[in-house]
C-alpha cells in the first residue's frame, strides 16, 4: 500500500501534540470537573448570588438609616462608608462561608467554595484599601500583592513559592553563639509589606497627634513643631525596626551595614543632615517659631511651618518661600517679633529751607502718625531733624506698630499720606531735590558769543 506523503502543514504546526494536550485536558475536566461533588459547588457559588444580591442592599440601607444623624465626618464616616459600599461583597462572602462550613460538616468535598472565598477576601481586601486609602499607590500595592498570593494559595503552589524565596538568600554572618544569619528574599518580601502597614499607621497616628497639638492652646507653637518634627523622624524609623523583629530579623547584624551607611551619610548626605540638625537646634533655641514676622534675603514674610528640611515662609505677594534650614544659620535672619510683636518703622522726609519753624514740622508729623490706625497709642511717634541736606532740612519719623504680620510698606504709606496732608495744609513746602551751578569762568568762543548776544 502506497504511504500518503505527509502535510506540510505538520512541519509548520505541531498538529499531533496539539490533539495530545486537547485529549489530555479533556480527561482531566471529566474526572476532575464534571463530577458530582465539583458540580455541586459550582451549583451551590452561583446560588449563592441570590441571597447576597437580595439582602446585602437591604441591610445597605438599614445600616445607612441607622447612622447617617450619628456619623457624619471624620475617619469613622469613611470607614462607614466602605462598609456600605462592600454591603452586597461581604454577604456573598458569609453566605460562600455558611455553604462551606455546611459542606464540611457534610463531609463533601469544598475546593473549589475555599479557593472562591480565598480570590472573594482577596478583592474585598483591594477594594477595601481603595475606599479608605483612596490612594492609587496602595490600591496598586494591594492589587499586585494580595491577588498573586491568594491566587497561589487557591492552586496550591504558595508554600512552593515561599521555599523558592526562603531558598535566594545572601550569608549576612554568624551569632555570637556560631549559627549563620541569612537574608533571604522573603524576609525581605516580608519586611516590606510589614514597614508599608507599619508606616502607614505611624503616617496616620503622627498626622493626628499633629492636629492636636495645633488645636492645643498650652503648646507653645515652637515647641507643638518641635514634638511633629522629632514623631515625624522616631515614627518611621520605629516602623522599620518593629518590622525586622516581625520578621525575626537579627538586629545585631545591622553593624554590617554601619560602615557603608557612615560613608553615605559622610559623603552624599551633609547637607540633608545638616538641615535636620539645623531644624532642631531652630526650634530649640526658639530663634524662630510659625507665626514669627521675618525678614531674610531682602524678602519679608511670616513663617507658616518647618519642617525637617526647611521653612515655609509666606510673602506679602502671597508666594510661599521654601528656604534650607541651615540657611538661617549660616545668613542670619531678622526676626522683627521674636520676643515682642511690637516693632519701630521709620518715615524719614524733608522740608524746604524757607520753613522757620522746625518744631512745628516735628509736631505736625508726630500728629499724622497718630491719625493711623495700625500705629499703636501706647508708644508715642518721634520725630527728629537728622541732617541739614543738599536741597532740604530731613527728618525721621520713627512710630510704632504690634501687627508686622500684616506689613510694613502699606502702613508707612498711610503715615506719608497723613503727612502730606497736614505739611501742605500748613504751607509747609515738601521741596524736590535741585542743585545750584556757579560758573567761574567761561571759555573764550563762550565769551565772543555772548557779547555778540549783548549787542543784538
């Protein structure tokens, strides 16, 4: 008998494997699928739609009637408020738990009810963080974390998986007593996601403390930033250490790190470092405080927070200067309320030489300064003749203020108003500057043309 030649679509295609898998797969899903027991729960996960799709709006509503007069605002309200939204999820999960712990307590199997409460937790869990995080980060950590390992643990390759990860590890050294320490990617798996829950919750604790401090009218400003400066560092580091003892990491072995840590911070980090210092030793030694009215680089403006790298002062233009901390040190500042919110501002003007009576001019001057609202009563304004000049007699009107927060320029413009108004009701004569030029001699062309100016 004559052999038929073979396809050429065969050297192209695997065409025999291909139908080896197919009838492989098949068998598998008639002895593993499509009996009885496998049937059966699938059956029981699409009935229990029902009950949660017909209660969990319900019991939605009769919670939200319940507290919407009594939690309106604040963390509790969202946390309500993911609760509701989760309503219908969480009874479809009771109910996949009531029909589980039935089915055990029958003695039939449950794989497949257990790996669809597993991938359930797993998606109540990411939608639980979006709700009350709302954070695109954690939404995205939550997603790319919790749905592998409970997609794992539904095949049951997750303890596979954690002896691969326990298995990559770096020597680190010995104990004291001779045994060997290792790091190994799942302890350092581990050690993340325990510092993000960690940091997280100091995040939030540090943020509330903060909040109450501000609200406390017996904290001193100074000293309210100082405790948020020194939570907003200790927190943090003390996350990190809690979550290397969670992972039963040996802290001892962190002196192997000490060396190239100094040399980081010796060569890349000074001037980080040297902000934090320079913001502590600020707020200890109170030279400036949030509230406080300065004047730095020739701009003026009023300290709104400091943080642990630098000091957020507000412009009378309303821009928002971030100045290093140790920018304060190395420059200086002028801090015009740091022990007083009083402050002195000068006015400094001139009057002609044809005016007789100076002391006049000096109380008409210290009566417009009084006429000003922000110049304070309690002080009385000076004034005083500073110099015979080139074009007028000057004065200096010296007044004072206990509002520098709110500006310099603008009320020393009321004062030079108010001074105008009384020198010109009084004919005193505010003079422009002017210069006299005498002329010794001229030259001779000079001279010709001006006796020829004198015979015309």
């Amino acid at each position: 008998m004559t052999q038929q030649p073979q396809s050429a679509i065969s050297d192209i295609i695997p065409v025999d494997e291909i139908s080896s898998r197919a009838e492989q797969i098949w068998e598998w899903v008639q002895v593993s699928a499509l009996n009885m027991d496998n049937a059966l729960q699938l059956a029981l996960i699409v009935a229990a739609f029902a009950p949660a799709l017909l209660f969990g709006p319900r019991l939605r509503n009769f919670i939200h009637e319940k507290t919407k007069t009594r939690i309106k605002t604040g963390l509790w309200r969202r946390l309500l408020t993911a609760a509701l939204a989760l309503m219908t999820p969480l009874a479809l999960y009771l109910v996949l738990t009531v029909i589980r712990v039935g089915l055990g307590a029958l003695d039939r199997p449950v794989a497949i009810i257990s790996a669809a409460i597993s991938l359930m937790s797993a998606w109540l869990i990411i939608r639980a963080v979006t709700l009350i995080i709302r954070s695109e980060f954690w939404s995205s950590l939550a997603f790319y974390i919790v749905w592998p390992i409970a997609a794992l643990d539904v095949f049951g390759l997750l303890d596979d998986v954690i002896v691969q990860l326990q298995a990559l590890a770096i020597p680190l050294g010995e104990t004291s007593e001779g045994e060997p320490v290792q790091l190994s990617l799942f302890d350092v798996l581990r050690t993340m996601i325990y510092f993000g829950l960690l940091f997280s919750i100091a995040s939030f604790a540090g943020r509330a403390i903060d909040r109450q401090l501000q609200q406390s009218k017996e904290i001193s400003p100074a000293l309210s930033a100082l405790i948020s400066k020194v939570l907003g560092v200790l927190l943090p580091v003390l996350a990190l250490l809690i979550a290397l003892q969670m992972t039963g990491f040996n802290l001892a072995t962190l002196a192997i790190f000490s060396g190239a840590v100094g040399i980081g911070v010796g060569l890349g980090l000074q001037k980080t470092v040297s902000n934090f210092a320079a913001g502590f030793t600020l707020l200890a030694d109170k030279s400036i405080k949030p509230g406080d009215a300065i004047s730095v680089d020739g701009q003026f403006g009023w300290v709104t927070g400091m943080q642990a790298r630098y000091v957020s002062i507000r412009t009378r233009d309303g821009t928002e200067m971030l100045l290093p901390n140790d920018h304060f040190i190395n420059n200086g500042v002028t801090n015009w309320s740091k022990s007083d919110q009083i402050v002195r501002l000068h006015a400094p003007f001139g009057v002609s030489y044809g005016t007789r009576d100076l002391k006049k001019v000096q109380a008409l001057a210290i009566e417009a300064a009084k006429t000003v609202d922000r110049v304070v009563p309690e002080r009385d304004p000076v004034c005083n003749v500073m110099e015979f000049g080139d074009s007028s007699v000057n004065f200096d009107l010296r007044f004072w203020i206990r509002d520098p927060q709110n500006g310099q320029a603008n009320v020393r413009s009321d004062v030079y108003l108010a001074l105008w108004e009384v020198l010109h009701e009084d004919g005193i004569e505010i003079p422009f500057p002017q210069m006299d030029l005498y002329v010794k001699s001229l030259p001779d062309r000079a001279k010709a043309l001006q006796a020829e100016a004198d015979e015309d």
